[in-house]
C-alpha cells in the first residue's frame, strides 16, 4: 500500500493523472487502475472527479499528509540505515554530573559534532553517584563527572586535574592584595553553590578545615548565573580553573585569584564507561574524540 501511497501523492502534487503518468513513467490506464484500486482498498473516495480535472475530496486530503508523514519517515529510515552500514555513529547516551556540565562538555560536544555532524547525543545529567550507577546499568553508554572513581565493572579514564580559584569583579578590593590566604574570606560576601553538590561539600570542607566564615549572600547552582551576578553584588566566588576561560573572565570583567589552600580542592575529571566491552559505535567515537581533546599533548 505505501507505493501506492507515493503514486497517490505524486498525482496530487502534478494535479493531472497525464502529468504524474509521465513522472511515474506509468500508462495514464494503469495509473488510474492503481489509484482505483487504492480507492477500494481504503473503502473511500480520495477524488472528486470532473471530467480530466481531479480534486481532493476531504478524506483524500487527510490521506494526503499521512502519504507526505509516511514518505519523510521512509526517507529517515533510509538516510539512518545507510549511515549505520557506512559505520557512522548514531544515538549514544552520554551521562555528566551538574558541574561537568558546566565545564567539560562545551569544548567536548562541539568537538563531537563537528567530527560526528549527523550523530544524535542524548545528554543525561545528575549528581556523580547517580552517573555512575546510570552508566553502570546501561542506561548511559559513557559518563564524565567530576571526580576518579573505583567501581567494579567500569573502566575510569583520567582527563585533567582541577581545582578552585577565587574569582571577582576588577574593581574587587581583593586585586589590590598581593597575596590572598583563606583568612581574607573571613565575613567576605560569597555566592556559593547549592548544597548538596560536589563543589558545596568540598568548598563546606575546606572552609571548616581552614577555620574560614564567609559571608554567604546566595546558593545558586549555576556557574553562568554566579559570573553574571558577582560584579552586581560586589561578591566573590569559588570556581574550577577548567570553567574560567579567559574570554570568559575578559569578557565579564572578571579576574581569577590563587589562594595556596585552594590547592587542597585539586580532583580529578575522569571518563567512565563499561569495562566489559561492548560500546556501540557511537560511544566508541565518543570515547575517542573524548580522548582526543583532553589528553592529547598531555605528555
């Protein structure tokens, strides 16, 4: 029936049976015996004729764009199998925690899909224990979060170390110091991140190690909104050194300052995917295009 769906949908679109005849590359007879038949197999009539000119009737216009749906679909179906038997990816399922999010995937995604412009990337986010039982379960064919993990039947893969700066606006009386300790956070006004998150609880850490009460004026769980907000607000910020691109700083008239305990919050971004083998296509590539933009030239 779908091939005389398209005859159907050629004779509509050349409103003549002698013009989609010669299309078709069909006698007009044998055109109009399909269209006839088409007509009894539906039980309905699809044109209203008058003499040589045909018109839709209602029924035949519904017919029409199911014709059309069923042609694109067709069309999809075709384009995909063709990539597949070509070797190209197709949908993977990439898993990030909330603050890899922000940090590793830009680079890594524009760097997938220039390489891979036709593939389909789902993106699966939450905290990084919950990545890891989604990769783990197959639910995520490949994770990134933000910290090395040991579990049994994952391989981890380690991209790059990062740790927090503490970023404020240029006119910030912070600049004018020439070197920073954990005690100039003491009553200093702070946009922190939610709790509950990996960033909170090893900045939460590192403040009652050092002994550090800051001013805590918002909890925000977005890395955009805390840079959009500190000039505003005249606050300061913790931040991973991998987010803080320079056109970012530039850009928003932001400067990144070191700290020596800062260096306590060094971790590791890692690449987690099944150990077992078995990776699709299209998580392989991932896989290697991931490879790709964070450890080559590492060495």
């Amino acid at each position: 029936m779908f091939d005389d769906l398209d005859i159907f949908a050629a004779v509509v679109e050349h409103s003549s049976l002698n013009r989609a005849s010669r299309q078709l590359n069909l006698s007009q007879p044998a055109l109009s015996r399909k269209i006839s038949k088409l007509e009894e197999r539906l039980g309905v009539t699809l044109f209203n004729r008058f003499g040589k000119r045909l018109e839709l009737t209602e029924v035949g216009r519904l017919t029409y764009t199911y014709a059309l749906e069923q042609r694109q679909q067709r069309s999809k179906f075709l384009e995909a199998l063709s990539k597949f038997k070509e070797g190209e990816p197709q949908l993977v399922t990439l898993g990030a925690s909330l603050t890899t999010l922000q940090t590793t995937l830009p680079p890594l995604v524009n760097a997938y899909m220039e390489k891979y412009p036709a593939a389909e990337l789902k993106l699966v986010t939450g905290r990084t224990h919950e990545i890891v039982s989604s990769v783990s379960e197959g639910r995520s064919d490949v994770g990134i979060v933000a910290s090395s993990i040991q579990e049994p039947g994952l391989r981890c893969i380690p991209l790059f170390e990062d740790q927090l700066r503490l970023v404020v606006s240029e006119q910030h009386p912070l600049t004018l110091n020439a070197k920073l300790t954990m005690d100039d956070l003491n009553r200093l006004p702070m946009i922190l991140f939610s709790k509950g998150t990996w960033y909170r609880r090893m900045t939460d850490e590192l403040f009652q190690r050092c002994g550090t009460d800051p001013d805590v004026r918002m909890e925000i769980d977005s890395f955009e909104a805390i840079v959009r907000l500190l000039p505003t607000i005249k606050a300061a910020a913790l931040l991973p050194k991998s987010y803080l691109r320079p056109e970012l700083l530039n850009g928003g008239g932001l400067v990144s300052l070191h700290i020596k305990e800062l260096e306590q919050t060094q971790r590791t971004t890692c690449l987690i995917y099944p150990s077992s083998g078995g990776l699709s296509t299209a998580a392989r590539c991932l896989v290697q295009v991931t490879e790709e933009v964070f450890l080559e030239g590492r060495e």
